[in-house]
C-alpha cells in the first residue's frame, strides 16, 4: 500500500512539470542555464549544487552546497545540465584540474543518473580529445569518454571556443590572455570560421537547453559554430 502511495505522488509531481540539475551553476555559462529553465514554467523545480551557496532567490530554486569528491544522493529529477570547469592556475594543479573538469563532472552524472535523470546536457571545449597531447583537451576529452560510455539515455555535448562573457560580475579572475584575445576576437570575426569565433555564454545556455529539451537518443556533439547567435 505504501509502495502504491509513493509511485503516485511520483506521477503526480511528474505532472505538474519538471525537475531539473545543474551542476556548476556560479559560472558563465551555468548562471545563463539556470536563468534559462527558472524563465520556463515547466519546469517546477530547478536543483543547483556546487560547493558554495547561490546569491540567486527564487521560489523554483533550490541550491545545495556539496562535496563533489562525495555526492549525497541527489532529489529525483528529469534533465541534468554539467557546467563545471575550473582553469590549473585556479587548481593549483593538474590533479586538481582534473578533480574538477574529470572526476566531478563523471560523479555528478552518475549520481543523476542513479536519481532518474535522463536527458543530460555537458559544457565541454573545442578540441576536446581523450587521444590529445594538450593536457586540457585530453582531460576534456577523456570526461567526453567516461559519460559517452556511461549508457545514458540521451546526452548532448556542447564544446564552446573562446567564451565571451562578464567573469568580473562572478566575482572570478579573467583567464589568462582571455581579454586580449576576446578584443582581437571581435575585431576580426567575420574573418574567423565560425568554430573559432568567440561565442557568448548566453548563446552556449541556450543551444544546450534546447537539445537537451529534444531529448534525442544517445550522443550528439554541438560545435561551436553551430550554437553561435546572430550577429
């Protein structure tokens, strides 16, 4: 009986619309997909968590502070959104890069998994590559691997080039030549094939929601040229 009880509130919450994860939802792109599915009434529920509290309220908002290294067993959701990245200045090493960028990204999707998620969405990198002789695109690469091999159920891949967007606002240090390379970006854009073009944050958000929303089968990689805006 009470078996029956709890399948039926299950269905019920169902109805009333969806759960959804995101995981990494204090960075660039993070902060445009939680905005994103709050703005989506369908969407009952938007679950973050990430090692520090969100600034953000919202009545459909839920943040929870964790452990990546040892996940809780997550609420029960639908759609899982990954946006987890770190850079090795910020790390302090290539362990510590790979903690993040690898390991945490592998556990939240796991742990997604195991709470009934089904469509998953990943921010990775152009050049991302298991087989790579750069570190970042092999780490990046290799997280590809470990999800494309964990028999999820739909899992789409966006793989940006330069984001553009405000890191000061997030309170974060600008990357490493970042500016200057986001100026020259903008300059010669039209001159730049579209994979390589500098891409806003808002534009990666919004082109991983709606495949994540399409939920088609198995594995599908967004370019970078593919998810650019107008303009």
């Amino acid at each position: 009986m009470e078996q029956i009880r709890i399948e039926t509130a299950t269905a019920m919450e169902k109805s009333h619309g969806r759960a959804v994860l995101v995981a990494g939802a204090t960075g660039l792109v993070g902060r445009e997909i939680v905005a994103i599915l709050l703005a989506d009434k369908m969407n009952r529920v938007v679950h973050c968590v990430g090692r520090r509290p969100l600034a953000l309220r919202h009545p459909r908002l839920q943040s929870h502070v964790v452990d990546f290294a040892a996940l809780p067993v997550l609420p029960r959701m639908d759609d899982c959104f990954i946006a987890l990245g770190t850079t090795i200045k910020v790390a302090g090493s290539q362990a510590g890069f790979c903690a993040i960028d690898l390991d945490a990204v592998v556990a939240v999707a796991r742990a997604a998994q195991s709470a009934g998620a089904t469509n998953f969405g990943v921010i990775s990198a152009m050049g991302a590559n298991p087989k790579s002789s750069v570190f970042y695109n092999r780490t990046k690469g290799e997280m590809e691997l470990a999800l494309a091999n964990m028999g999820l159920t739909s899992l789409v891949i966006a793989r940006p080039s330069l984001l553009d967007g405000d890191r000061a606002a997030l309170g974060r240090p600008e990357r490493g030549g970042e500016g200057f390379g986001l100026v020259l970006a903008r300059r010669l854009r039209p001159l730049i094939p579209a994979n390589y073009r500098a891409i806003s944050a808002q534009d990666v958000a919004h082109a991983l929601v709606r495949a994540v929303r399409a939920a088609r089968p198995g594995v599908v990689t967004l370019m970078s040229g593919e998810m650019q805006g107008p303009g």
